[in-house]
C-alpha cells in the first residue's frame, strides 16, 4: 500500500485592489451578471465570466427549470456558450460569483464538480490551463487551472486512440 496526497494550491486575495486590471473587469463582470441570473427556485443568482485568448469576455448565468435536472450552472453556461461561438479559441480565465439573499455570498463559491469535469474539459481541448478566481463579498479565491481542483479526472486518454 502506498500514500499518496494530492495537494490543491489557492492563492487568496483581501480585495480587488491586490489584482491587475484585467483580473479586476473579469470579476467585476461576473458579478454584474448575477442579476441575469434565472433562478426562481433557489434564488442562488450566479454570474461567470470567461476571459478568451482573442480578449473577449462571455458571461453566463445559471438557468433553473421547474423540472430541476433541467436546469444549468453559471460556469457551463459560460463556457459551452464561449466554446460554441468561438470553437477555436482558448479561454485563459474564468470568474464566478454568487448573490444570495440580497448580498454576494460570504464564502468563494467552489464550481460543482460537473463543471469542473466540463472546465478541465476546455484546459484539455486547447492545452491550457484555465485560471479560476472564485469571487465572494469577503476574499477572492485565485486556483491556477481546474485539474488542481478535480485531480484524478477523466479524460480524452481513457478513451483509446
Ligand atoms: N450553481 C451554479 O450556477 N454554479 C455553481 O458553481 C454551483 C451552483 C447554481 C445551480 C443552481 O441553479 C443554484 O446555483 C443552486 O444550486
């Protein structure tokens, strides 16, 4: 029997201030999409926003339905909309933001893990790296690509040749 740890890196920041420029419009974009948001059910409004290499931002909200399955996560939204418009374009970055109860949430809101399978699904489909910034009214939560948070992941090379 062997050990083995897998360690996930975050890198916290106290405010917006202690990140560059275009960091700082990213997030600033995810939370302004919050009130896009189409969750009459959970009323959990959650804005994301993904940075592409050509230096257009797509945003994306979450997107619930009365037949709850059928309902979708911020971060998927973004990102299949981003992959759909521009299919051979890399995304750098992705901010995510939640608004609950008339205020951004207290605590970074950790991405679900069927959209940390779809986001590690972009890292591996362009071979980049994918920077996550987890925005809350507190701290940002900064992790440097989506494997970090889904080690051990399924991908394309279990799928043969
Ligand atoms: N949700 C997201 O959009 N992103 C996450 O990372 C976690 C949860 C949504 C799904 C649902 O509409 C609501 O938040 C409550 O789970």
């Amino acid at each position: 029997m062997r050990k083995v740890e897998i360690k996930t890196t975050t890198y916290e920041y106290d405010s917006l201030q202690e990140l560059n420029e275009s960091e700082q419009i990213l997030i600033k974009k995810s939370k302004e999409a919050v009130k896009n948001a189409y969750a009459p059910y959970s009323k959990f409004n959650v804005g994301a926003a993904v940075l592409l290499e050509n230096g257009e931002i797509i945003t994306g909200t979450n997107q619930e339905n009365a037949a709850y399955p059928s309902g979708l996560c911020a971060e998927r939204v973004a990102i299949f909309y981003a992959n759909s418009k521009y299919p051979d374009v890399a995304i750098k970055s992705l901010a995510v933001t939640a608004f609950y109860n008339e205020e951004y949430i207290e605590n970074p809101l950790p991405p679900c893990g069927a959209c940390r399978q779809v986001i590690v699904e972009s890292e591996t489909r362009f071979k980049k790296p994918i920077k996550i910034y987890l925005v809350s009214k507190e701290k940002i939560t900064v992790i440097e690509d989506a494997k970090s948070l889904l080690p051990l992941n399924f991908d394309e090379n279990f799928l043969g040749d």
